[in-house]
C-alpha cells in the first residue's frame, strides 16, 4: 500500500510541476482566445443559412420536335470533271439514281501518273465499289522551273581595296628592371 501511495503523490507532483511552469501570460491569453471563439460561434449562429435558389428562373422541359417528313428518293444525275494543268490536278465523276440504286464512278490522275477508276454501286444490298488502275508507275519529274519574272542584271564585282596601313605605336617598349632583392 505504501508503494502505491508514493507513485500517486509522484505523479500529482508532476502536475503540479507542469502547472507552476506555464507562465501565467500564456494561460491568460489562451483562456482569452477561447472567450473569444465562444462569442464568434454564438454570434454566427443567431443566423440561419441562406436558402439556396437557382440564379436563373425556371423553365419548362422543351418540347418535343415533330417527325420530320420522310419523302421518297427522288431520281438525280450529275457529272463534273477537272482538267487543270498548272496544278496538274485531273479528276472526274459521274452520278445517277433512278430513286432506289444509285450508280457512278470517278477517276483521277495519281501523283505516280497512273490512273484510278472506280465505279461504285449503293443500292438495298450495300455499297460496293471497284477500283482499277490503268497505265505504269512511273518515277514522277517535276517540270522545269520557269520563273515569270526577269532574272535580275548581274551586279559587278566589288571593289578591290588595298590594305589598311596602321601607323607603328608612339610609344617605347618598356624597359627591362630587374626584381627588387631584400638585404639580409
């Protein structure tokens, strides 16, 4: 019994120790700090929230849109074809239905100089499209150049001037003095 009495008055001692340490400025300033938190949270909380409300008024769901009519295929044909020999940009295509197939084709010139033909069907089936090449492959040459303004004159060679002749210094080389030498 004596052993636990002594470890309970060691302990309360140590309290005390750690009590008597804080100096009195420290606890004044935090029991201020609470005083003060205590009336910021009374003074926040005489206020209701605000209720939130959308910044935009409120609109009805749109409406539904109407089916567009669905008109049966009208037949059509048409064709154009390119033939441009600055750009060297050769193509043509043609096009018809007869309101439930339609048919056609294109061709154009490649960059290797073949021609590429296809001629293409759609109709309830699928689309399906063949494709043939016609001529060789050949190793592409770009035109010579021809430029559409004149080529500018020659200008004449610069010309030659002699080299410069810097006068020789004003001054004399310095003269040799030999290292100071201390006496001992």
């Amino acid at each position: 019994m004596a052993r636990t009495v002594t470890s309970v008055r060691l302990r309360v001692s140590a309290v005390h120790q750690i009590i008597r340490s804080t100096r009195p400025k420290d606890t004044e300033m935090a029991a201020k700090m609470i005083i003060l938190a205590a009336c910021v949270s009374a003074a926040l909380a005489q206020y209701a929230a605000p209720a939130y409300e959308p910044a935009y008024p409120a609109y009805p769901a749109p409406k539904a849109y109407a089916a567009e009519p669905t008109y049966a295929p009208a037949p059509y044909s048409f064709e154009y074809s390119v033939n441009d020999p600055s750009t060297y940009d050769v193509k043509s295509q043609s096009e018809y239905s007869d309101g439930k197939t339609v048919k056609g084709y294109y061709s154009l010139v490649e960059a290797d100089g073949t021609k590429r033909i296809v001629e293409y069907t759609a109709d309830d089936y699928g689309f399906n499209a063949e494709v043939k090449k016609e001529g060789t492959p050949s190793a592409y040459a770009a035109p010579a150049y021809k430029p559409t303004y004149p080529a500018p004159a020659a200008y004449p060679a610069p010309a030659a001037y002699p080299a410069p002749a810097y006068p020789t210094p004003a001054y004399s080389a310095p003269a040799y003095k030999p290292a100071y030498k201390p006496a001992y």
